[in-house]
C-alpha cells in the first residue's frame, strides 16, 4: 500500500465539510433555549440600562467589525480629555 498525501488531504477536507454541514443541520432544529431569545436580550438591556452611569457608561461595541473594535476601544474618535 502507498501513501498517497492527495488522497489523504481530500479526505481530510471531506471529512471536515461532513462536520460543517453537519453542524449547520444542528442550528435549524428548534432549541428550548430559542424560544427564551426575547427575555435574554430584554434581561441584557435592562442590565446595561440598569447599571451604566455618567462616570461609568456602557459601550456597545460590534465584535464582527474589527478595525472599528479596535478603534473604539483604543479610544480613538473621542472627542473629550481624560482628566
């Protein structure tokens, strides 16, 4: 028997698109944990809503848009001084 590396990475990569369909299926099945979106997203805001302050406020920051991420929490665009 030979060892043929094409065949072996071939099926590497079948093996691993097996796996992301796979998993892909798995997100469109219903999930108790779905049918609870609306109260976790609502607990979230109230918490944020809840304990940001003047001194102490809540940034939001988008995590899927890296470049602007890094800006905000470098601090750039801000308009005041630190004291």
């Amino acid at each position: 028997m030979t060892f043929n590396r094409q065949d072996t990475d071939e099926d590497l990569y079948l093996d691993g698109l097996k796996e992301i369909i796979k998993r892909a299926r798995g997100f469109a099945k219903p999930t108790p944990e779905r049918d609870f979106w609306d109260d976790y997203t609502g607990a979230y805001e109230r918490m944020i809503q809840g304990t940001a302050t003047k001194d102490a406020p809540w940034y939001v920051v988008p995590a899927d848009n890296k470049w602007f991420t890094c800006v905000v929490r470098r601090g750039g665009g801000r308009s005041e001084t630190p004291a």
